[in-house]
C-alpha cells in the first residue's frame, strides 16, 4: 500500500503540476515579473525607508534590475526565462506531489473509500486549509511588498492550516455538540491570535495589480488543489485495480 | 461511482498506519521545502510557484 501511495502521490502531483504550471505561466507570473519592476525602482529608493521601526521590514529579496549583470552578488537564482519558467513548473509539481500526499494521508486515515467524488470534497477541504484561510490573514503577496518578519508568518501560516484542517475535520465528522464547539473554537483561534503584519503598508506595487493578483493566486491553488483531487480520485481506484489484478 | 471506489478501512491496521505514515513524510517534506525552507537557493527556485500559490515568501 506505501508503494500505492507513491504511485499515486506522483502521477497525480505531476498531472495536476502540469496543468497548473501552464496555468501559473500565463496568469501569476507575469504579474509576479511586473511587480518586480517596481519592486527594482524601490530599491533605487531604499534609503529613505531606514526609518522603518518594530517588527516591520521591508525586505528586498531581489536586486535592482541588471543585478545579474555584473552587480557581484554570490547568491544563485534562475535566469529568467527558460531556467525561471522550468523551475517553477518543477516547483510546482512538486508541492502538487506533496498536496496529493497529504490528501492521501487525509484519507486513509479517516478511512475513507477513494474516489473521484470524495478525494474531491476532501481538495475543497484541503484547499481550505492550506489557501484560503491562511490568505484572509496574510493575503497573498507579490514581491516588493512590506511584510512582518517571515518566520512569524510562516509559523502562523502553519498554525491556520493546521487549525482549519483540524476544525473541518472535527466538525464534519463527530456529531457530539461538544466537539462541534471544539472544532469551532480551533478555527477561530489564529484568527483571534491574528496574523503578523507591517507596522505600515509600504509596498509601490500599485493597489490594482495587487489586488489582481491576490484572487489570482487564490484561484490558482484552488485549481492545483482540485485537479489534484480530482487526479487522485482517479488513479487511486485505478492503482488498487493493478494490485487486485496483480495479486 | 461504486465500481470506482475502493474503501480503505478493508486494509489492515497496520498497512493503514504505514501508508499514511510514508504519505505523511512525503507530504510535509515537499511542501517544506517548496514552500518554506529558508535556504536562499531553495527559495530562489521555488520563488514564483510560492507567490503563485499564495505562501508567505520573504
């Protein structure tokens, strides 16, 4: 059954990435390219913003524009263009294989019969979890915009999912008022312990192209999520048919 | 829809706990790294597919 999982884990992963790499390719990332523009010009800026107090940073991870032309900065990052798009596509399935296996996790253990319907409701969930309630708190960024220090998002990124998956979990499938209330309370609490946030919104990316590109990225990870599913549903009754076959 | 779906609670305990353990590991382990791990070559790669889906990215 480990073998099954993999299997399964890594078709799917690389069906639904591919899809939503050709997806990110025409929608995400050529806003992502934009913003770095501005995001290039506010480095030509950054002096004037050392004022910048508490947790608040504003942090430029990438160089003006023509860094990787001469600049000596030792850090390594893909060209853009080919190397860029061939990575994030690779990227992409790769946390596509990871959603795929958390799915699988999900539902084994519950014990769930796999198939297309249910794997389904389960990457509604999952999408949920991982992308939408996390997002009311930190809302999906694009490069060049003021942001709390990463690691106390990230460990609230984490808390959300785990709480939201939790609490889904827990309100779906136990009927007993006091769970239901239980489940309740765990998905309120990242939202009463709140989200780490600038002390001031910095960000020159223009509110438009932002805003654009919050519901895209949203979009886009609902899609990964579900045509992850969707490709689980599929292949994992198919799988068990082999091993059936088989043995 | 019966034909197609293959409950998992047939299976023995055992390779239930395996299955999601080895499922788990797998899972975590990539979306650590393609979304989290802080090395700046990991996150170089990984940049655009963390904005594009939405994770905390520096």
């Amino acid at each position: 059954m480990v073998t099954r999982v993999l299997t399964v884990s890594i078709l799917a992963g690389l069906l639904a990435g591919l899809i939503v790499a050709a997806l990110q390719h025409v929608t995400t990332t050529p806003l992502i390219l934009k913003a770095e523009t501005y995001e290039a010009a506010l480095r030509l800026q950054a002096p004037t913003l050392a004022s910048f107090d508490g947790q608040a940073k504003l942090i430029l991870a990438h160089g003006a524009a023509g860094d990787g032309a001469g600049h000596d900065h030792a850090e390594w990052k893909p060209q853009d263009g080919f190397q860029r798009t061939l990575l994030t596509s690779a990227v992409t399935i790769a946390t596509a294989i990871g959603f795929a296996a958390l799915l699988l996790a999900g539902m084994i253990a519950a014990g769930d019969a796999i198939d297309e319907r249910r794997a389904l409701i389960w990457a509604a969930c999952g999408f949920l979890a991982f992308g939408l309630v996390p997002a009311t708190g930190l809302a999906p960024e694009l490069p060049g915009a003021a942001s709390a220090a990463l690691e106390q998002r990230q460990l609230w990124w984490v808390l959300a999912a785990l709480a939201t998956a939790g609490g889904l979990f827990a309100f779906l499938r136990f009927e007993q008022p006091w769970v239901r209330a239980l489940a309740i309370v765990a998905l309120l609490v990242p939202h009463l312990i709140g989200a780490p946030h600038p002390a001031a919104p910095e960000s020159k990316v223009p509110a438009e192209i932002a805003a654009h590109f919050a519901a895209l990225s949203l979009a886009i990870q609902a899609a990964l999520w579900l045509a992850t599913g969707f490709a689980v549903g599929k292949l994992w009754p198919w799988a068990s048919r082999r091993v059936a076959v088989a043995g | 829809m019966n034909t197609a779906s293959v409950s998992t609670t047939q299976l023995s305990v055992s390779e239930r706990v395996k299955a999601v353990a080895a499922a788990l590991v797998i899972g975590v382990a990539l979306i650590y790294t393609t979304g989290f791990a802080a090395s700046s070559n990991v996150h170089n790669a990984a940049h655009d597919t963390r904005h594009g889906l939405a994770f905390p990215c520096h």
